[in-house]
C-alpha cells in the first residue's frame, strides 16, 4: 500500500513497535488514529508526531474488553473516518511453564493477542470491503510459527492469528484487501517487562535476548517498507530468524533447539 494521504489505525502505539511505526507513518499519511491503553501516552504521541496537515486521533481502548474494542470501532465511525489501513501491534506476551500458569492467565492472553485483535479487524474490514480496498495487518511473532518454553498461550495465540488472517486474505481477493502478518524475532522494546508471571503479575524486566534486539526503529523501517510492497509475511529481527526456516526445513532441529534453549 502507499500510504500517501491515507488514512492509517494503528494499535498498541504508544510504545515498542507501534510507536515506532506510528512516527514514520506520520511522515507519509494524512490522518492517523493512534491507539493503546494508555490515554497519557498515546496524549504524548499526538503532540511528538503532530505537524501541518496530518489529522491525529488518540482512541485509548483495551483489548482484553469486547465492548471497549467495539466502542473504539463506533468512535472512529463517529468520526467520520474511513480507514484505508489497520495495523494491529497491541498484544501480550506471558512467562511461566504450561503447568504452573494459571487458567485466567492464559484467557486474558489469548483475549488480547486473539479474540480483541480478531474483533477489531472484523469489523474494519466489513467497511473494507464496502468502500473497495484496504490494509490488514496484525502482528505474530516468530514463536507463531514453532512452540517455545514459557510461551505457551502466547505462541498459541499468534499461531492463530496466522490461520484467521491468512483465510481472511483468501476470502478477500476480489475485495482488494491486503492482508500482512507482521513477524518480529527479536526486538528491543519493553514487551517483556510487561510479559506476565504465572499468577497475572507483570514480569517487570527486560529478558537478555529483547535487550540486544535489534533497534526498534530499524524493525519500523522493514515492517513500513515490506507494507508497502505488499509482503505477506514480514520477519523482523537478527539471527534468531532462522529458526522460522529451520522449522520448515528442518523440523526436528527446531525441536530439539527450543527444548534446550534458555527461553529468556
């Protein structure tokens, strides 16, 4: 997609990688709907991008709560905003082994990585198709594509993702819709801190792998560039990207790595 003078949602960009995206966008739309939970923050983003001529609307809302995705959608349609592109980087990342963390733990990941993320892109992309076209994008990860020790539930949901969006691109061809499953390694951001332990309290700190990611901005630039030439599938990260190729490849290898690998 070219994103001049397009009109672009992005959630979960108040910090990490949507916000990273968030800023360049702003150099290339009209008008961006900026979203997260924390109204503050998504408050500070709207003054950090603002410059003439681009519109921005903060619309705070939290994944986890149907009806508040629902009434962020009805906010934006209130508006009178028709939304070329939806790129969708809020989620929620956990740390903790399969028998130990508990069932509310694992709902509210798969409600905010899964069934709020799926939710909101429905709705979009009803209005999509009723006015010819547009961008999907929704962010997995690299353990979408393979298990991971201490990721369970989260590498569930994102395997999920794969399946809805990939069935909503082949539904949607004659609709015009593009449809990209954004896939980081990984990444220097914060995502970890706010990871959560067995019982639901946050992790709160940065795990050793995230903190020698590769810069935040450097991912923005691939994820916008690959957007914008229609790439269905965007890997973003260093090394560890292999293990996406060796999983097709060579499956067994990739079973025995992540059952030996320090999940930190």
């Amino acid at each position: 997609m070219n994103f001049s003078g397009k009109t672009v949602w992005v959630t979960g960009a108040s910090a990490g990688i949507g916000k990273a995206v968030t800023t360049l966008l702003a150099k290339k739309c009209s008008t961006l709907i900026i979203s997260g939970r924390n109204e503050q923050a998504l408050s500070r983003l709207k003054t950090e991008i603002s410059h003439n001529g681009l519109q921005v609307y903060p619309i705070a809302f939290d994944l986890q709560n149907e009806a508040s995705v629902i009434e962020a959608y009805t906010t934006v349609k209130q508006l009178g905003l028709q939304v070329n592109a939806l790129i969708q980087f809020g989620g929620l990342s956990h740390r903790s082994l399969v028998l130990e963390t508990e069932s509310e733990v694992e709902r509210k990941i798969m409600e905010v990585n899964y069934f709020g993320t799926v939710k909101l892109a429905k709705m979009v992309l009803a209005d999509m198709v009723q006015n010819g076209g547009g961008l999907l994008a929704a962010t997995s990860s690299i353990v979408g594509k393979f298990g991971f020790p201490y990721r369970s539930s989260y590498s569930a949901a994102k395997h999920a993702l794969h399946g809805y969006f990939e069935t909503i691109r082949a539904e949607n061809v004659a609709n015009n819709i593009q449809v990209s499953l954004i896939i980081p390694g990984r990444v220097a951001t914060e995502i970890s801190k706010r990871a959560l332990l067995k019982d639901g309290t946050e992790h709160g700190k940065m795990d050793e792998g995230l903190a020698n990611g590769i810069d935040v901005t450097k991912a923005a630039q691939r994820i916008i560039r690959k957007l914008e030439n229609d790439k269905k599938e965007i890997l973003v990260g260093g090394k560890e990207l292999l293990m996406v190729h060796f999983r097709r490849w060579l499956p067994a290898l990739v079973y025995k790595m992540a059952s030996k690998v320090n999940p930190t």
